[in-house]
C-alpha cells in the first residue's frame, strides 16, 4: 500500500481526436488516465479545443481534479511486480531459482535470449515450456515457407485482434531486428498487398473460425500477383491460431509488460495500462483490483474443493456401472452447446451495459492500424434464434488422423512440434488437486479441453458432456469462455473466483489447457478448409 506523491498543478494531455467518438469514450479514457496517474475525479467539466483539426486539448483547471493524496484515500500499489499481475511474483522467482532445465531451454530456443515474462510464468511447468518453447522457435526461426520478418509481422496482425499489446511490442522488435521494413509498422495499408489479403482468415480463425471455407483458401492460392502457395499459407494459419492462443494466455495469466522495453527505431506501441488492458475496459481500478486477495471466499473455499473430488469419484463409478447410449451423449452436447449461450464473458464485471460494450469495442489506434473491421469478435455458435450451423464432428476431421499429416505435408515437421505440444499439455500431471495427493485429474483435463471445442461447436462422439456441468463451475465457465473467446476482457478478479484452494501453477495448467484447445481448434477448422480445397 502507497500514497501517491501529489502532481504537478497543471497536466496537459493531448488525445488523437479520431479517438474521440463520443463522450461515453471521452471519459472511459479519462478515466483511465486518472487510474495511471491515481487521480479521484470529483467533478468533469470539459473544454475541447482543436489544434490543427489533429488534437483535442484538455487542462486539469477544466477537468477539476482531485489528487488522492489530498482527499487521503489509501490505494494498492499498481500490479507491475514480477512476471504476473495475477500470481505472487515469489512464486515464480522460486520456480525459476530452482529449475536450471528453464535457463538453457530460453539459451537454446528463445528468439529474444532472454527470459521473458510468460516463459517465467509457463516455467511452472517446464516440461509442457519444452515443447512450447522449441514449436515457436521453429515458427519463428526455423526454415520455413515465410520470410523471417513476415512471421513476426503476422504474429503482429494476430495478437493485434485481441489488442493484446505485450505480444505487439514484442513481435514489432523481433520485426525490425530481422530486417523488417520499419514503414510496414505505420498500419495495414503500408505493407504488401499479400500480406494485407490475410486479413479475412485472421479474424475469422480468431473469432468465427467455423465461418471459414474452401472459397476462402481459393481466393487466396488462386493464381495471380499476390497468391499465397499452400506451404506459404499452412506456414501462416499455424502463426495466427499460436498468436490468437497465446494472447489468451497472456490475458489469462495476467501477464504483465516488460520492465524495461526496449525502444527499436522510435516504433514501440504505448501500453494501454500498467497491468491488464482488460482490468481497465472492466472498470477494474487498481482498488477494486485489490479486493480479491487471498481472504476471498475462504470460507466456502474447502467445502467447494471436497464437493469437487466428491463429484469427480461420483462420474468414475456410474462411468464404470452404465454407459450413456450415444444418442443421449449427442443430446448432452446439444444442451451443454445451449447453455454455454448463457455463460456470459464477464458478466458481472462490465462498468458500461453489456450491449455498449460489444458494439463499441475500445481500440487503441497503436492496436488498429494492424487489423481491419475491429468491431468483429465471437459470436455464440449456438446463436439463438438464428440458422442452425452443423456442429464439426471430430471423428469426421480429426487432428490426429487428417489434421496432423496435411500439416506436416506442407509445412515439414511441424506437425510433429504441434502434436507433441497437444499432447503434452493434455496428459500433463502431477496427481495432485490443491492439497490433495494421488488424484487422477484426467476427467478434469478432459472437460477443460472438451468444454473450450464445445464453445466451438465441435463435438466428440465419445465423450459425456453431460461431465461438463459436474466438473465445471459457473465462475470457472465465465473465466473459461472470456479466456478463450474475449480474452482481452479478462480480469483477476476472474481469475480468484474459482477454484479458490489451488496452486497458482494449477491455475496456470488450466490457461496452457484453454490456449492449446483453442489452437487445436483454430487449426482443426482452417485445415479441414485446405482439405476440402485439395479435394
């Protein structure tokens, strides 16, 4: 806890007026300022001034600012320390002090050579790290269809449609330092044709992916000036579904910026926030932030635990007594299908009415310039009330017998990275479930993994969703759904909510969980669209 020293008496502030869509945005970014610079508004009342048709000039005598420190209102400190906003920084540190195997897998495979903060965060598990590690490195580095700086800019235009800016910093110095052409950096309509056309595939593998078509890929590969040939575009898909997916990590584990970033060539895109752009799009402030601390809910915590295990024992049994006939397990998806509509991102966290936010998305002009239409995000798949879309049987396209090779044909061994990184993280255990020993979590796995491809629209003969609801929490479904589908709306209230008695890296398991599903699924939809074009 901290005072904040008071501010100068006057604060100029200069605001892009294409920003300025309206008074509702005026102040959404007002106050976002006053949470950087720990101010308490009192009262607004603007002037606006333009200076060359370009800025809107605002002074604090107009604004009537009052300084915390005068008004002795006691606030946390901003959640910049350590590698996540969302897990105590010691937790990490400690990971990382012990575990040698993490310093020479960021010497053998990292592009940046250093140990950045989500590798910190994912050294919790050093073995799932291995296989992230070595299956970017080889995007990124290896020989490959693409061009060194056409990978990062495409790592770029992904993270940039869930405004995740620590991936955009990232990826606009790893640009520049493979020999990117720093113009590029200005926005969409400075780079190659070529790359521009990627546009329609990345938002719709980001947010619609089941929207995507053969007639996509055709107009693509089809023969002209700017045509991708198929290695090329296999090349791309699997950058933008790894980037999409990462930027669900990022958010989810509340991964804060870089301490001290570099600065390439003047380019670096200005932080939306010193912790997470979604506490702020939320009206998370950095009080009501701190309102979650390791008191909450403790008392129901333990007794929510044991209801878990409880339940868990319970499906094991009647799973070895009866199984459910496959016409009833079809039903179960359906009706878990439906009520994921009711899951809604967020819910109880949005500080404008929920329509206002989805149709006026807040996006920084920095994010934009690398998208088109940012309007455009998830849409249930079992949208009410509209056309029926065929749910995506996995046994019809699977990863492990059609996804898997057609990868690996055009994009060699890649398939082979992917597949052991799937793998991985599916099987990974350690037996345990908070305090407890000698648990075997793969039901729980399961309805993770299983819960995310619902939310897709695919669907496993073989599996029960009607475990789904057993194993799942509401809170847990929230944070589930927002994760993958909104991931920039996360928060860390969201994320103390549920499971209230586990590890941290337990949490963290589950977020490697939800960005692997959500890659298979992206992958899944866009190949099986190649396929389709081959035949």
């Amino acid at each position: 806890m901290m005072y904040k020293q008071p501010l100068m008496e006057s604060i100029l502030l200069l605001i892009d007026v294409k920003l300025l869509k309206d008074m509702k945005f005026f102040i959404f970014i007002f106050k976002k300022i006053c949470i950087d610079y720990y101010l308490s508004v009192a009262v607004v009342k603007v002037k606006l001034y333009k200076i060359q048709g370009e800025f809107l000039l605002l002074r604090n005598t107009e604004l009537k600012i009052v300084c915390m420190e005068d008004k002795r209102i006691r606030v946390s400190q901003p959640l910049t320390r350590g590698p996540s906003a969302f897990i105590p920084e010691k937790e990490v540190v400690q990971a990382n002090t012990v575990d040698e195997r993490t310093n020479f897998l960021v010497e053998e495979y990292s592009t940046s050579g250093r140990l950045d903060n989500i590798t910190q965060v994912m050294s919790l598990h050093t073995q799932y790290l291995e296989s992230f590690l070595r299956s970017q490195f080889y995007m990124l580095r290896m020989d490959g269809p693409l061009p060194l700086p056409h990978r990062h800019y495409i790592a770029i235009m992904a993270a940039a449609r869930h405004q995740c800016s620590y991936l955009i910093n990232m990826h606009v110095d790893e640009f520049l330092k493979t020999g990117g052409i720093a113009e590029w950096l200005n926005g969409l309509e400075y780079v190659p044709q070529r790359l521009k056309n990627l546009n329609e595939i990345n938002k719709l593998l980001a947010h619609r992916p089941w929207l995507i078509t053969k007639e996509h890929i055709q107009k693509l590969v089809k023969t002209g000036e700017n045509n991708w040939s198929l290695p090329e575009l296999v090349h791309a898909v699997v950058l933008l579904a790894h980037y999409h997916a990462l930027a669900s990590f990022v958010f989810g584990s509340g991964i804060n910026p870089e301490r001290d970033p570099e600065i390439s060539n003047g380019f670096r895109l200005i932080s939306v926030n010193n912790f997470c752009v979604c506490d702020l799009a939320n009206d998370n402030n950095i009080e009501n932030a701190s309102l979650t601390g390791s008191n909450f809910g403790i008392v129901d915590s333990l007794s929510e635990l044991e209801a878990l295990m409880e339940r868990m024992k319970r499906l094991q049994e009647e799973r070895e007594d009866e199984e459910a006939s496959q016409e009833e397990m079809t039903t179960r998806f359906e009706k878990e299908k439906k009520e994921s509509l009711f899951v809604v991102s967020g819910d109880t966290f949005h500080s404008f009415p929920h329509s206002d936010f989805e149709d006026d998305m807040v996006i920084t002009s920095d994010v934009s310039r690398y998208i088109e239409d940012p309007g455009f995000g998830y849409e249930d798949f079992a949208r009410r009330g509209e056309e029926h879309l065929p749910t995506f049987r996995a046994q019809d396209y699977t990863w492990e017998n059609h996804g898997f090779s057609l990868v690996n044909r055009l994009y060699s061994d890649i398939g082979h990275l992917l597949d052991e990184k799937f793998r991985m993280v599916y099987n990974l255990t350690y037996n345990t479930m908070a305090t407890h020993e000698d648990v075997d979590t793969t039901m729980l796995r399961r309805a993770l993994f299983n819960y995310v491809h619902c939310m897709f629209g695919i669907r496993y003969d073989d599996y029960d969703y009607g475990e789904v609801n057993q194993l799942l929490e509401r809170s847990l479904k929230v944070y589930i759904k927002t994760v993958t589908c909104y991931p920039e709306r996360t928060t860390k209230r969201m994320y103390d909510s549920y499971w209230r008695q586990f590890k941290h890296s337990e949490k963290v398991h589950v977020n490697l969980l939800l960005m692997e599903a959500r890659m298979q699924a992206e992958l899944l939809y866009a190949l099986r669209a190649i396929t389709r074009h081959l035949t």
